[in-house]
C-alpha cells in the first residue's frame, strides 16, 4: 500500500507543477496591415501565429515595449496595432515606441 501512496502522491506532486505551464494567457497583435500568406513568427520563445491582421499566442511573459520590438525585429518590421492580453495591453506610448516612433501625449499623434 506504501508504494501505492507514492504513486500517488507523485502524481498529485507533478500535476501541481505542470499546471501553471498550461495556465499562461492568450496574447494578440492587430497587425496595421494584414499579412499576405498564414505566417509563423518566433520572438522570445514564444510562438506567434498570424492570418490576415492578427497574430495569436500562448506567451509566458507580459504585454511589454521589450516583448513587443522583440516581435517587430523577428517580423522584419511589421507595424502593430495593438498587442497584449484581454487584461493587459500596452498603451498608445508603448504602441509608438514598439514600432520604433515617438509618441505626443499632449495631442495624441505620433511621428518619426
């Protein structure tokens, strides 16, 4: 009976630790114009699918600036219109500085 308590609480050890792996959200980018073909884009070891304007993953990190460029460099400079989770998207700011501009608060336009 010994070896089968082991089992099982190995089981139940292992579970908890796999669990939060499977937990991680669902991150989109609304590309400013939509990609030709189905493209496949990996940036900080996460893997990005696009079709058409969008771009879907399962990223183990958060909706930041440095996420973001990272993206535009593995993408060979695609804009972005917006990128981050349900509960976390990057602002206007971080929007402008991601796709290499800068950004005007007062009035709320960017520029190069």
């Amino acid at each position: 009976m010994s070896a089968l308590r082991s089992i099982v609480a190995a089981a139940v050890i292992s579970a908890a630790f796999v669990a939060p792996a499977f937990a991680r959200d669902i991150y989109t980018i609304r590309l400013a114009a939509p990609v030709a073909e189905q493209t496949r884009i990996i940036a900080l070891n996460t893997i990005w699918d696009c079709n058409g304007d969008t771009c879907v993953a399962r990223a183990d990190h958060g909706a930041n600036v440095r996420s973001c460029r990272q993206f535009v460099r593995q993408s060979n400079g695609l804009r972005i219109a917006s990128y981050g989770s349900a509960n976390d998207q990057l602002s206007a700011d971080e929007l402008a500085r991601c796709n290499g501009e800068t950004y005007q608060a007062s009035n709320g336009q960017s520029g190069q």
